[in-house]
C-alpha cells in the first residue's frame, strides 16, 4: 500500500489521493505525463519532487521516513513493506500502572520466532536484540510499553511504531487487547480470562516461590499477547483496505502461528483465581 500512496505529500489529502486513483495513478509509477487535469503545474512538480526522494527512501529501507511523513491515521500502510523487520512486543510490569513499577518479561515476536526477557535472568539482552528491527508493533504501547521499556533501558526507541489501539478504535473495536481479540475471532483457548492483573499475581507468585511453572506460565500469558498482535494487524490492515481499489489485490492471508513456546498451568491459574 506505501507505493500507492500520497497522502504523505504535503497538501495532498485523501480526497486528492482517491481522485488519483480513479484517474489511473494507482501507483508512484503511474504518475506520469500526462498527468491529470484536476493537478495544477506546482502541484504535479511537488508531488514529482517527493515522489523521488521517497524512491531513494525506499531502496534505503527508512520506514521511520515513511512514519514521519504519513498522517497518523494512514501509519498502518507501511505494515506489509517493512514486514520481515517487525517486533511485535508486550511487556509485562510489577504493577499497571507507569508509575514506581518495572519491567518482569518481555516478549517479543518477529513472525518467525518467540524471544522472551525475565528480570533477574536475561533482561539486559533485549537491548541489544530489539536494534535488529525496523518496526515495532504494540497495543497501547506508546502509553505504556514503550515508555517503560525506554525508562528501564536508558534510551530511545528510534524505530517506526505501529500502536495497534488506535488503529483498532478507528475501525470500532474497542475494549482492550483482549476484547479486540474476541471480536477478531482470536481464542485464548485455556487462558482466557487472564488479564494483566492475574500477570502480576503469577509475578508474585514466582518471586516468592522461583517455580519455573509459575514463570512459564506467566510467559505462556506475555506470549500469547506478542504472538496475537500479527493476527490483529493483519485483520486490522485488511479492513482498512476495504476503502480503497486495492483491497483485494492488496489483501494480506492471516498468518500461521507459531508452536506454543510455553505451556499454562491451569491448577495453578484455578488456584491463584480462587484466593
């Protein structure tokens, strides 16, 4: 969908957009003479102008250019070009809110591979893991994960980032990740119903216990909310398309999810749910 945009050119909205598009320049290829009656002769030299430095951008791989210059709520078009650099992140926290609480696990998911981060253990690494990629995909992240892992960590995250709650609300799902998950036909199967508050609880629990069950089943949890992000962006990416002439040339196959890195333990979620 980058290639066929040009919203990102400045003053040119989504209106001017749609009128190109029914005039045959569906793509930055297509724009070219004769060009189209409605542009006057400034507007066809700015978008010539853009048009070429976004060519030099995209043969660079700079997302983040692409990010900066597209309106917020046309962010979700650079998804499928930069797809093979994507981290898909959750955190999990001593508490819910940013305030006076750390970090516990991270899992990061890239489409391929689960990676998770234990405090006390391998937390440190992520620093190092997350420069690999370009686009970072998160639900409330720019509230919440984002700040904090930026806080823990001592740096910025200087990638492209796709918040995957706005872009849900925009298109009517609301209710948190989990509820989203449920209106998008995603099943938790034997962890729904676990929330981040019950994440807490099993972080407390592990801390007071060191029972390697009780961490991976809090992983299991942090997990699954990584791995179900690609599923919620490509549906996601998909409807949004639905307003444009591309959708189903353009339309994205859901993904294949990965093998279950760790396993829940349901005892101790009954037992847990029960105090």
């Amino acid at each position: 969908m980058l290639f066929n945009t040009f919203v990102h050119i400045p003053g040119i909205g989504e209106t001017t957009e749609r009128r190109l598009w029914q005039a045959g320049v569906e793509t930055w290829d297509d724009f070219r003479a004769p060009y189209p009656e409605f542009l006057s002769v400034q507007k066809v030299k700015l978008i010539q102008d853009h048009l070429a430095r976004n060519r030099a951008q995209a043969g660079q791989q700079a997302p983040h250019e692409f990010f900066r210059q597209l309106p917020a709520a046309q962010r979700w078009r650079i998804f499928p070009h930069y797809r093979g650099s994507v981290a898909y992140l959750d955190i999990e926290t001593t508490g819910l809110s940013f305030t006076d609480h750390c970090i516990t696990t991270i899992s990061l998911y890239d489409g391929k591979e689960v990676f998770t981060y234990v405090q006390g253990e391998n937390l440190a690494d992520f620093a190092e893991d997350i420069l690999q990629y370009q686009l970072l995909v998160t639900y409330n992240g720019k509230a919440f994960d984002i700040p904090m892992i930026e806080n823990h960590f001592g740096f910025r995250l200087a990638q492209a980032h796709i918040d995957l709650r706005p872009l849900l609300q925009r298109l009517g799902f609301v209710g948190g990740l989990k509820g989203c998950e449920r209106q998008l036909g995603l099943d938790r199967g034997e962890l729904a119903g676990v929330d981040g508050y019950f994440a807490v609880l099993l972080w407390r629990e592990y801390c007071r216990t060191k029972s390697r069950r009780v961490l991976e089943t809090l992983l299991a949890y942090n997990v699954e909310d990584a791995v179900n992000l690609e599923s919620l962006l490509v549906q996601a990416y998909n409807l949004k398309l639905q307003g444009t002439p591309f959708a189903e040339s353009h339309r994205l196959p859901m993904p294949t999810l990965p093998e279950k890195s760790f396993l829940p333990d349901m005892e101790l979620i009954a037992r847990l749910r029960d105090c």
